[in-house]
C-alpha cells in the first residue's frame, strides 16, 4: 500500500471532504452507534454524486488503499468509519424514484428506510424493508433486509431488481438477473463486500396506508405460555400479520402498572397488513391463543406510524452492540433460556432501555424464495433473536457486552448454523464461514470477491477474503 497524500485528492471531486482537524469533521464522522465515537477516519469524501464515487473509488484503488462505505451508518460493528480509515462516505446520495404503475422504485444509497416508506407511501406502495426508520437502505439492503412485511413479501434482497456499482477499480457497472448475474447473486446478502453500490431497483407492493399495529404487553410469568403459543399461532396465521416479541427490563409504558417498571417483560409488536376491516377479528384470535394480557395497545394507525413504532427504543447517540442468530422455534427449552437470561440484565444506564432480547418473525414468504437463489442463507430459520444492549457510560462496556457474550453461549445449543449478517455484531471466523448457509456457497462468494475485489479493499465489514 503507497501511504495516500490526501492534498492529492482530486479537484475534480464535486462534493465536500473532511479531515480530523476540519471544522465540521466531527458531525460527519459520527454514527448512530457512539461505542466506536473515538474513532477518527483519516479523511472523509463526501460524495455529490455518482462521478464523485467514481473519483473517490479510483483514488482508493490507485493507493491500494482499503477504504470504508458510509451508507446510513448504522453497522452494529461502526464500520462505516472506522479508526484511521479513508471513507467513501455516500450519505447525501438521496434520491427516489418511484413508478406508481409498476411498483418499482429507485433509491440511492444515501436513503434512510423512513425516507423511502415516505415516498413510497404516497402511491400506497411499500418496499419490504426493515424497522428503524433511520437505518439506511443500503446495508440492510445488501446484507438481507428483515422487517414486517417479511412473512408477506420476503427479504428486501427478494424484492431487489438491480443493483448499479461502481466497483472498486472505479468502473461503473450493471448487476441484474440478465446483467452480471452472479455478481447480483452475491449482492443480494454479501452486497457489503463486493463494490459500491450506488443505485437499487426494488419492487414494491401494495400496503397501507390503513394497517393495524402496537403492542401488547405480558408478565413474564406468562411469558413461556405466550412465546411457546406464539410459534404455533404463527404456523397458520395471515401473512400479513407479524408478531415480534421482545423481553425485557420494562420502560414506563401505557397501560403498564408503575409497579412493573425495570421489572422484566414480554412485549409483543403487532403489525397486520391485511384488510383493516380484519383488523380486530386478527387481534381478537391472536389474544385467544396466547392469553389476556397485562395491556394491548394494538388498534388502527398508518403503515408510517406502524413503521416507526420501533424509533423511540433505538435513538441516536448511546454507546450500542447486539449479538444474534436464527432458531427453527420457540420451543420451550428455548424461550426457557430466554427468560433466565433476561432476569439478569445489567442495571439499567440511562433511557430508553439498556438490555433487551428482541425477536423478529423469519416465517411465511421468506421460504418460498430457494436457499440458493440469493446469497443471504435462511435454511430451517423461523425467527431471529438478537440480545440488544444500549448504555451511555464507557465504563460499563464490559458489563453490557458481557450480558451478549452469555445470552449468546445460553443459546448455543439452539442456534442455526446459518446467520443473519446485519442484525449482529461479528462473532468470529467460524461464525462468517456458516453464515451463508453452505460451504458451496461461502466458496461461491469467495470466488465472486477474488473476481471483483482480490485485493480486498473492502474490509471495513463482516469480510470475506478473496480465495487464494
Ligand atoms: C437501530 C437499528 C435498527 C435496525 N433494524 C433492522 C431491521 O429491522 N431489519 C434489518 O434487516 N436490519 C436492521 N438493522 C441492521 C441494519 O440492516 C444494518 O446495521 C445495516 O448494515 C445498516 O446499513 P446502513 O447503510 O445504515 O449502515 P452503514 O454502517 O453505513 O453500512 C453498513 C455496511 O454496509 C456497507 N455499505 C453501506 N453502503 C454501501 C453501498 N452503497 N455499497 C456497498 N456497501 C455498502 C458498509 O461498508 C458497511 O459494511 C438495524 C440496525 C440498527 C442500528
């Protein structure tokens, strides 16, 4: 690698850049995830445009210079900027483009998924995305793409049409299934490490803007009753209804006796898509299968509100980590060692909740699309789990990501071998060579990432070197 000269860095490049010591350094360089906060990337290019990310990209291969990808910044691992890196930072990229018509939609990867909801929404479109509506379109797009309309529509990369990349010699390129279609093979889940994606095709489908969402709420006594009867509703239920249960210490809550609050919790996020006239009859055999709760909270709202229902738990700014995988049910030995995990949580550390075991639906649509027909693996997953910490002190790091480190040994025994590579920090070699569901399909993305990056520029991510 030559050591780069960023005053070389080329006049042609339209949009702004930033080095440590530049004013606003600071406020571009930060992400959702302040764990990583110290980290102070070498320097920031900014892009305006598509031809900015062709210049940034060429002056990263020309220095052999390994260089990190800002989308939403949302990486669990904060490798959107990482420590002493060049960053090609794609943030501004913000356009859609939506045909009411078709239901196919253009987004650049600067698009949050509350940016796309809402523009989608005035045609009373949706393309199946993820939760947060601050979480960037981009790494969720390119590792898998898990949100509420999962079990009606599939994964976000089951909805993705084409990709156009500037790869990572600067060359700008077309992935689709006529296009490169290998290379859109590996996009559709290992997306984060074979070029720079900088335009996606989505098909969306019709939802909204009338759904039914909210949450319930049960005791924990309740709770093993609740999750065990909550995967055998789930077997026979509507597509269009989700149900995502979360455990854990409770926040002040409506409709939450105050004698409950930071005592451990069963949340269950409803979402139903269906007709709004159904609503109620939905909500009405979901509660007769798994018993009267504490509080329900579940009742008519917009797909934009149902979609956001998550935000207030995931704000911007505290110090964050999860780790996770797929389980084929919540069987009882498994929801047993839910439970005993989330009775010993850290002391809370600050607002809005600082421990938490979250579980999100991978049942319905999802496996009608093949295991091979993308590179994203779901093989024998029905529900994802994932121990969620957020906290302000640097001094209790140890203390919350040991509650992650146990969470995750707990569930050993249980967890696929197969993964999800977005909703998780990284665990390890051995982990990333399953995650991809086969070693045929680990060895095809090694190839794919030997043709398209062999000097693995692109390791700011859960990385898969180039085969030798
Ligand atoms: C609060 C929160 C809620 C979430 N909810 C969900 C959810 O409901 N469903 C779900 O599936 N996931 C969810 N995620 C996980 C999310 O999908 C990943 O963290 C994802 O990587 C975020 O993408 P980003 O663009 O925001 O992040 P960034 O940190 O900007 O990028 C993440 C990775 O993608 C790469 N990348 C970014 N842009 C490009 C590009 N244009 N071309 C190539 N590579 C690129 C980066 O190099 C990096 O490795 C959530 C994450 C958070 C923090």
């Amino acid at each position: 690698m030559t050591k780069p000269d960023f005053n070389n860095f080329p006049s042609s490049f339209r949009g702004s850049t930033f080095r440590p010591d530049d004013p606003d350094y600071a406020q571009v360089r930060t992400i959702w995830n302040c764990r990583t906060a110290d980290a102070t990337p070498a320097f920031i290019a900014q892009c305006a445009d598509v031809d900015d990310v062709v210049t940034a990209v060429r002056f990263a291969s020309e220095h052999n210079l390994p260089f990190a990808i800002r989308g939403g910044g949302h990486s669990m691992d904060g490798s959107s900027m990482p420590d002493g890196a060049f960053v090609v930072d794609l943030s501004l990229l913000k356009s859609i483009e939506v045909d009411p018509e078709s239901g196919k939609v253009k987004a650049e990867p600067g698009v949050l998924l509350g940016e796309i909801d809402a523009a989608t929404q005035q045609y009373g479109l949706v393309v199946p995305s993820g939760t947060v509506t601050h979480t960037g379109v981009a790494g969720l797009a390119l590792g898998g793409g898990l949100g509420f309309n999962t079990r009606r529509f599939g994964m976000t990369v089951d909805n993705m049409l084409a990709c156009d990349l500037v790869t990572v010699d600067g060359r700008k390129v077309r992935a689709s299934a006529d296009e490169n279609p290998e290379l859109f093979w590996g996009l559709r889940g290992a997306g984060h490490n074979l070029g720079v994606v900088t335009s996606f095709e989505f098909q969306a489908h019709r939802v909204g803007p009338d759904v039914y969402s909210g949450m319930i709420i049960y005791s924990l006594d309740d709770a093993e009753k609740v999750l065990t009867g909550l995967d055998a509703h789930m077997a026979a239920a509507s597509r269009a209804l989700t149900v995502d249960p979360v455990l854990l210490p409770a926040p002040p809550l409506p409709g939450l006796p105050e004698s409950l609050v930071e005592a451990p919790i069963l949340i269950l996020i409803v979402v139903y898509t269906g007709d709004p006239a159904t609503g109620e009859d939905t909500i009405a055999e979901l509660l007769a299968a798994l018993g009267t709760p504490i509080a329900n909270a579940v009742g008519p709202s917009t797909w934009l509100e149902a979609n956001s229902i998550l935000d207030s738990i995931s704000p911007h700014g505290r110090r964050n980590y999860s780790r996770g995988g797929y389980i084929a049910g919540l069987t009882q030995p498994v929801v047993a060692e839910f439970l005993e995990q989330i009775s010993q949580t850290p002391a809370p550390d600050g607002p809005p909740m600082s421990a938490a075991i979250a579980i999100q639906a991978v049942s319905g649509a999802v496996h009608e699309f093949d295991e091979d027909s993308v590179a994203f693996s779901r093989t024998g997953a029905m529900w994802l789990w994932e121990a969620l910490v957020g906290w302000d002190a640097p001094d209790r790091d140890e203390e919350f990501l040991g509650f992650t480190a146990r969470v995750l040994d707990a569930l050993k025994p249980h967890i696929l071998s197969n993964s999800y590579v977005n909703l998780t920090a990284h665990q390890g070699e051995e982990w990333l060579r399953g995650l991809y569901g086969s070693p045929e399909k680990f060895r095809r993305l090694q190839q794919l990432k030997s043709e398209w990056d062999p000097r693995n520029l692109l390791r700011f991510n859960k990385n898969i070197e180039p085969s030798r």
